[in-house]
C-alpha cells in the first residue's frame, strides 16, 4: 500500500501572527515549526476580536488554533486574578477537556493564565474547593459545569471568550440545550470560536446562528472530508473469523506500531480484545463503563506504548490525542459519515501520515455506502495476498439491483379466483 502524504501547502510562520513572545517561546518548547492551515487561517481572525465558526477535522491542529487566540487576550488584557474566569472552553466529554487543558498548560507554561478542569467523574466537592484558587480559564464538560453553576460554585458572569469544541459531537450527544444554558447564564458580550469536524448537518448552523455574532466563518476541509494525511482502505471480509484473520494480519505487519480498533457495541469490543489477546496481541478494551481513573490508566498505558492495541467503542475513543497511532481500524462500520471522520482522524495527527482500514462483511455494505456517500468518495478496496473475500462489492450491487427489480403483476384472472374463494370461506 503505498504510503506516501498529501502535502498540504503552509505558507506562514508563528512569528508573522501578532503573538507575545511568550507564547512563541512555548510554541517552539512544543517544537510546532509552522501553523497548520487552520492555525493560519483561525488564529489572526480570533486575535481581531471576530466570533469564528471553524470546520476542521480533528487531529489538524484546532485546538492550538484557539488556546493561542485565547492566551493572548488574557495577555492584551490583564486583570487582577480572581477566582472568576474570564475565558470558557467547553468540550462534549472528559477526554476532551483533559486534552484540551494539556494544550493550555503547555502552550500558557510561560504566562501568568491560571486553569482549572471541570468534568465529570470526579467529586463535586473536590472541584469546588479548587474553584477558590485563581482561575483566568476554565476548560469543562457542559453537564458538570451546568452542576457548578447550580451549585453556585461558579460564576459565569466575568466571561469575555468562550470556545466550544467539536460542536457536532456535542449536539449529537444531546448536549445543545446545557450549553445554550450555559451561554445564557453570561450577562455581558463575548467573544466565541465554535469549532466542529463538520459544519453541516445535525443542527450545526442553527447551533451556530444562535451562538455567534457575524462569524468568520473558516472551513479547512470541504464539508465531510477526512483529514489529508489519512490512507482509507477497505478489505473485504466473508464472516467473522475471516475478519479476526485480517485484522491479526494487520496488527502484526511491521508497520503497525500503535493501533485502535473500533467496535459499536461494548460486548463486541470485549470478545475483539479477548481473542487479540488469545492471539499474543498486546490488546486492552476501552468502554464507557469504566471509571475515569481506570479510563486514564488505559490511555496513559497506551499512550506509553505499553499496550499495542486499543479496541474502543465511539464513546471511550474520543479526544485521544496520540501522536503514534499508525492504524484506525474499523472492525465494525460506523453508522454514520461523521463517526467515521471522528474514528478515523485518531491516526494521520500532525504532519504524520495514517492508515484508515475498513474490515466490511457483506452486511456492512450499507453502512460502507453511506459513508461514501458523507465523503463523497469511494474508498480502494484493497486484497491483502491469501486473505481474499470470495464476493465483489460489483457482485453484490449486481444481486441487490437484482432483487430491487418489480415483481411481475399477478394476471387478473387469478385475482378474481381469489376473491371467489374468499366469498366462498365467509
Ligand atoms: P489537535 O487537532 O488540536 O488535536 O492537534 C493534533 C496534534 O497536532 C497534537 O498532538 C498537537 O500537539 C499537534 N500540533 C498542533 N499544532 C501543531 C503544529 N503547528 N505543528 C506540529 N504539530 C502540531
């Protein structure tokens, strides 16, 4: 499979955008040479004080591409610290957050910006205690910050910037009416940067209208396109064991070095890592069952290359940030395009090239199509030498245009035997 990247064109430097030289300092400690396109494109239209709407898959950079506006006018603007933030970041889930928060100790590690974390899965009283320490930014979850404001541990009445990360998740996760809550609960204008994988659909540009004031509206991928250094394939499976053979195929070449295994169910995402592990894989499940600490421990394992394999369900895989993942695999398909884009952006982050396989039994043809259908592409179905499927994506759309075809009309004749006979019967 030929392994090559698309390049993308970067034109600026980090030093061409009106940032403190704090900020550069910390950008070069996280050796970021240039800006992704959408550093390029979303960082000097924050720093103009203008509301963004961002479509940007994940994995290209986005979360930079706020945290940098968002430190520099707590630089522009600085104020006695008190215990109020002054700048909001929410995330649909703990992962998320926890990813995002790093990117702001890393990237404010030579500014005065105070942080705190406000998720779930930890005591509520713990968290309102550190909520008496100085806070400039604070990066949650809707439902626990809606909790704090309940509790009037917090208040959201010094905000001036909020950021919402990958909106579309949140909304699919029903979390639209907290978050417009939330945003309700700020009394004095602000300024706000929404970003998402994907800016159409699922309620988005309402969620957006209602959120922001004459956005900028930057779109980095056209709508329902994947990131670009990602590799898609599809192989071919005739049933399960035929799929588990690939997918130990696949795990054990030697150019995969770190992997997540996608299923849709938990108990299907149990047996997947039962029988990697009876396979001498070094695999370990990822649901959302678990507590947060043990979910920390998992990632943090994998993280470490401890652990190969990770076999997750959509749920516990999202806000991963592993810079080493070489493989997505999809062991089942997504149910819809925008799953897919999420799964599949967990490879291919930075400027590293990843590898997306699809393992498709024939009843995964149609969620295969629709997912065609989001990214507008079709997706190279690829043989890997002895582990052919015996069927055709060509035979099968050959057998279902088949059946599709409109049974002959019964003649008339017949028709009115029937009724004879039902007549006859009553
Ligand atoms: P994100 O899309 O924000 O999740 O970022 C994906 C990965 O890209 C993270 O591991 C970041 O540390 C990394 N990253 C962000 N900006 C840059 C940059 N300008 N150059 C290189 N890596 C970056």
């Amino acid at each position: 499979m030929c392994q090559q990247p698309l390049t993308t064109e970067i034109r600026m430097t980090f030093e061409e955008f009106d940032l403190d030289d704090v900020l550069l300092s910390a950008i070069r400690k996280q050796r970021y040479n240039k800006p992704t396109p959408i550093q390029e494109a979303a960082i000097p239209l924050m720093l103009d004080r203008k509301d963004v709407l961002a479509g940007a898959a994940t994995g290209t950079g986005k979360t930079a591409a706020f945290v940098l506006p968002a430190l520099q006018y707590l630089l522009d603007e600085p104020k006695y610290a008190s215990r109020h933030p002054r700048i909001l970041m929410l995330a649909p889930t703990r992962e998320l957050a926890f990813q995002i928060h790093k990117v702001v100790q890393k990237l404010g590690h030579f500014c005065d910006a105070p942080s705190v974390i406000m998720t779930g899965g930890f005591k509520l009283g713990t968290q309102i205690d550190v909520l008496t320490r100085a806070c400039d930014i604070m990066v949650a979850t809707p439902g626990r910050l809606a909790k704090l404001v309940e509790e009037d541990a917090v208040t959201l009445s010094y905000i001036e910037m909020v950021i919402i990360d990958e909106a579309d998740r949140m909304l699919d996760m029903g979390q639209g009416p907290v978050v417009r809550a939330l945003l309700d609960a700020i009394p004095g204008e602000f300024q706000a940067g929404l970003f998402s994988a994907t800016l159409a659909g699922t309620g988005i540009e309402k969620f957006a209208a209602d959120i922001l004031d004459e956005p900028e509206i930057v779109q980095m991928d056209a709508p329902n396109t994947k990131s670009e250094q990602i590799q898609q394939v599809v192989y071919l499976a005739d049933d399960k064991a035929h799929k588990n053979a690939l997918l130990d195929n696949i795990l054990k070449d030697a150019s995969c070095e770190s992997a997540i295994v996608f299923c849709n169910k938990k108990d299907k995402a149990i047996e997947v890592t039962e029988w990697l592990q009876s396979q001498n894989i070094s695999a370990q499940v990822l649901h959302g069952d678990f507590s947060q600490a043990t979910r920390l421990d998992k990632i943090n394992k994998f993280k470490k290359n401890k652990i190969k394999v990770m076999v997750a369900t959509d749920v516990a895989a999202r806000g991963l940030d592993m810079l080493k993942i070489t493989h997505v695999i999809n062991y089942d398909m997504p149910f819809r395009g925008d799953m897919y884009i999420h799964r599949i952006g967990r490879t291919g982050r930075a400027q590293q090239v990843g590898i997306a396989i699809n393992l498709v039994e024939r009843h995964d043809l149609k969620p295969l199509e629709r997912i065609e259908y989001h990214l507008q592409q079709k997706l190279p179905v690829e043989k890997i030498p002895g582990l052919a499927a015996s069927f055709t994506i060509k035979q099968m759309e050959k057998k279902a245009a088949k059946k599709k075809k409109p049974k002959k009309k019964a003649p008339k004749k017949e028709k009115k035997n029937k009724k004879v006979k039902k007549i006859k019967k009553s």
